[in-house]
C-alpha cells in the first residue's frame, strides 16, 4: 500500500516511525514534512490546509490511504474531501471533529449524556461574561471555544486575573476567531492524565495512558506550551480509574456522538482530571496528542496501519491493543523564547547518536533541510524519547540523549517525571 501521512511535527514523526514497521506498506509520503520524517517517508510541499493539492496529489499518486494528523484539517473537513474522492483515510470527518474543535459543543454533550466533567457556563458577549465573573468562584479556567494550538486555556487565579483573560480572549483575539466564544469553567484539582483511544465509531480501543507537561519552565512555571515533554504509563492511571473511564467517560462519549448523528471514527484523546469525587473530562482532542504520542506509539506492539484501518472500516472490534510492559519519558529540546519569540535556522548536529539504538528515538518537532544541513524550525524543535524497565530508567536515559544533540539557542525543562521517578 501507498500511505500519505498529512502533518509535520513531532507527532507525526512518530506515527511515521510506526507506520515505517507495517509490512503492508511499500511507499509512504508526508505532506509537508521535516527533516526527521525524511527518514521514512519522501515528504511533499504542500501545507496541511491545501486541500485541494493534497487531494490532486493523492489521486495523481494513487494513494491508497491517507492519516490526517493535525487538529486545523481535521477541524476543517479534509477526510470529507478524500472521502468524496474515493480515497481511503484515517481521522474524524468534520462533523466528529468538531468534539475539539469547539469546546462549547464538547461541554454540552457531556452535559448531555452525563459524562462526569467541570460545572460550566458559555459566552459569546464579553461584557456578559465579565459580569458572570463578578460572582464567580476563584481561581476559574477561561477557554477560548475554537482551536488554539493547545495555547488557548487561561487559568485564572483571581478576579483581576479572570477580567484580564476575558479582554485577551474575547476582545484582544490573542487566539483569533477561536475566541469569538468562550467557556468560562470550574477550577477543578488533581492528578491530570492523557490517554488516547482508537475509535470506529462503535467500538472504542484504549492506548496506554500518559501525562504531559505544558508550562515551559521547570517546576510548572511559565506560560503554557504546545508540550515540553511526556512519560508515560501514568502511575496514578489504576485499574480502578480505568474501570471507571471506560464505563461513565470513553465508551458514553462514542455512543453520544453516534446518537448525535456525528459518528466518530480515528483517535480520541481524553484530557482527564483525577478529582476528589473520581476521573472528569478536561478535554477531548479529535486526534493524537502532541507530544503524548512521541511516547505512547513507541510501546505499542501491534501493526499501527492495521488499526488504523480497522478504525476507518469500522471492525475495531476484532483488534487488542498490546503494549510493551516498561515505560517511556519524552523530553522537548525547544528553541529558547519559545512560546512567545525565538530564532531559527540553527544547525543541529548529532542526530547519528539515535541510529541503530531500539530504545532510543529523536521525533523533530520543528527541523529543516537548509544548504544540505538540519536546522531548527519552530519553537519545539526535537522529542528525545527513550524507553525504560521503569519510569525512572526512562527518565534518566532520555535526559542522557538530550545531551547527544546539540543546536544553537536549545533549551529544555529539567523535571519532566521528576515528581513521579521520585515518588
């Protein structure tokens, strides 16, 4: 088979390097790509929102499948397209994607359909919201309604904080039309758990879970990022939590967007807040998460196309996940200023160190051919990964990679899984 994977980020490196294990592929592309994916795909210049090439060149190469990885075409309607054109693909059509793509949507079905979440309320006027606020409970969470590259959650402290938001969201347009409405939600505490999940559109199949780290300074200081690294399996995950997701969270939220006529097919991810009075949804994404995927994919042990079909063909439920019993930590090496400004263009060398080792993997996030060099090109730029018996192991050894690689402007956080390998 011929796969066309759409995206160019860390997240999709890492489904490359999946997919580069299945048998049934003879030939894969990317659409744009990066330096790292070059590796096992040959990679296209074509932007992950141009539909209209992307669907000529999949028909000009007779593409037999294609993984749409990205929130913004998936939000966007780009497995409608290749559905109208014959072509076989993996991810949500527009009607599903909208379970990310607008959280006023994703609130009210869990309201809906009772799937345990944040007391809410929703505004579309700015001076409505600032009054909401006036006797509103503090700290309370501001979300801007569309996507927002993951940027578009303020937690607020205090009322000062809360009014500060709203102008930024609302008024500002720090996230563009993504702020156009707002929801205004609980400040809920606890442990915060990702776990992804493969969905045909009946059957769910859950991945092993992860946990992200979204400030960008050590000791969760600092503004929030895209992700500056994940470990995974999340020890506070327990089968009993487990247990619990499946029943009142994972399986509820399949049948609710079945029932809604919005039938769900690819990757949920569920954002999960461990509370007092059990597990609630912070967050759907319609699609693998970035970078939870640079750990999660390296401990799966099935043909990663295989499911992926099985999710678009509708027969998930003849496939297992399996997972290798150890664990996985991924540290980010971004570009200093990132998430606000930073320089590109720098050369990065000793990427050779991560060929031939099995537990070692270098996912670029934001990379580039230049002059026949790899050079930086975004604020994330590499996810040094590295597998483990234990979380502690794993640990150690990916923060023993960050030293393998070097480029001009690379800065890191320290602590990724520090509280857990410590616990």
């Amino acid at each position: 088979m011929d796969v066309l994977v759409i995206g160019g980020g860390g997240r999709e490196h890492a489904i490359c390097n999946g997919l580069s294990k299945s048998k049934k592929i003879t030939k894969m592309y990317c659409a744009p790509g990066n330096a790292g994916i070059a590796e096992f795909a040959e990679c296209v210049p074509i932007g992950v929102m141009e539909f209209d090439k992307l669907v000529a060149f999949a028909k000009e190469k007779a593409i037999d499948y294609v993984v749409v990885a990205p929130d913004d075409p998936l939000a966007g309607g780009l497995v409608d397209e290749f559905e109208k054109a014959g072509i076989r693909s993996f991810g949500p059509r527009k009607n599903a994607a909208i379970l990310e793509g607008s959280k006023a949507f994703s609130k009210d079905l869990m309201k809906k359909y009772n799937i345990p979440t944040a007391q809410y309320d929703t505004f579309d006027d700015a001076e409505a919201a600032l009054a909401y606020l006036e006797t509103a409970k503090m700290p309370i969470v501001l979300k801007a309604d569309g996507l927002a590259l993951g940027k578009g959650v303020l937690i607020c402290k205090d009322k000062e904080e809360a009014k500060a938001g709203v102008k930024e969201i609302m008024e500002d347009k720090k996230f563009g039309s993504a702020g156009n409405r707002m929801v205004v939600e609980e400040f809920m505490t606890g442990r915060e758990v990702s776990v992804l999940t493969f969905v045909d559109g009946k059957t769910i199949r859950v991945m092993t879970s992860a946990q992200d780290h979204k400030r960008a300074g050590d000791g969760d200081t600092g503004l929030n990022t895209g992700g500056m690294g994940t470990f995974s399996p999340s020890p506070f995950y327990t089968e009993e939590v487990d247990k619990f997701c499946r029943e009142k969270i994972y399986q509820p939220t399949v049948d609710a967007m079945r029932a809604e006529g919005r039938e769900f097919r690819g990757v949920i991810f569920f954002g999960l807040m461990l509370t007092e009075d059990g597990p609630k949804v912070l967050e759907y994404n319609a699609r693998f998460g970035d970078p939870e995927t640079q750990v999660v994919l390296p401990r799966m042990k099935n043909d990663l196309l295989e499911v992926m079909e099985a999710c678009t063909d509708g027969t998930l439920d003849k496939i297992e996940l399996e997972f290798e019993d150890n664990a996985a930590v991924c540290v980010v090496l971004a570009s200093d200023g990132y998430p606000v400004k930073y320089e590109k263009g720098y050369e990065i060398t000793g990427l050779e160190n991560f060929k031939g080792k099995d537990d070692y993997f270098c996912f670029h996030a934001g990379s580039a051919f230049k002059d026949g060099k790899i050079v930086t090109n975004g604020g994330r730029v590499l996810g040094v990964t590295a597998k483990g018996a234990t979380l502690k192991e794993a640990r150690a050894k990916a923060y023993d990679a960050t030293e393998w690689v070097s480029f001009g402007n690379k800065y890191m956080r320290h602590d990724i899984g520090k509280a857990i390998d410590e616990a």
